[in-house]
C-alpha cells in the first residue's frame, strides 16, 4: 500500500513540474527577437543560418548590441539591451559602467 502511494505521490510532483516549466518555456517573444523568430525557416537552421540571420538583424538596425557589455538582451529575463540602466563611477584614470536591467536587476560592470 505505501508503495503505491509513493508511486501516486511521484507522479503528481513530476506532473507539477513538467506542468512548470512547460509554462515557463511559453513565455512572450522579447520585442528585440521577433524578427529573428518569424523569419526562422520551418526546419532547424543550421548555424551559418542562424549566424546570417542574426547578421542581418544586426546590420538593419533592429538589434543594437550595448558596445560595452558585447549584450544584446539581459542574459536572466531577455530584456533588450538598449533599455539598461547605466550608472558611471570613477575618475581620471578608470571609468566604471554598471549596467542594470530594469525588469529583473540583473547587473554587470563594465570598464570604459
């Protein structure tokens, strides 16, 4: 009897969290990779394709990467990089930039 139980119980904590995370995984397109994602093509890309589609995002303008952090969104929530937040500190000699999402907090600093 404590065996099926068990076996009852391990089926409704796998259930939960494949239930998780497939809502997790369907989340919104961030605005900054729609038009990479409508235009994949119907099978996988290989990655030259995706390399040359991703280029060509770039080079119209509709993805801009921050210059210090080589980022085009934060790496935790997707959130594009041309909305962080930036505080500089420093002096004369060394320039600090620390970079901050403004949806999760993410930070990271760069030097300028």
């Amino acid at each position: 009897m404590v065996e099926v139980l068990f076996f009852i119980g391990g089926c409704i904590i796998s259930w939960l969290i494949a239930h998780f995370y497939y809502h997790r995984s369907s989340k919104i397109i961030p605005e900054w990779a729609k038009g990479i994602v409508e235009n994949l093509p119907t099978q996988q890309p290989t990655e030259d394709e995706l390399l040359q589609l991703f280029q060509e995002h770039l080079d119209s303008g509709e993805i801009e990467v921050n210059p210090l952090l080589n980022r085009v969104a934060c790496p935790k929530c997707g959130e594009s990089a041309k909305n962080f937040k930036e505080e500089v500190y420093g002096g004369d000699s060394v320039t600090i930039v620390v970079f901050t999402c403004p949806i999760c907090g993410w930070s990271e600093d760069a030097q300028a």
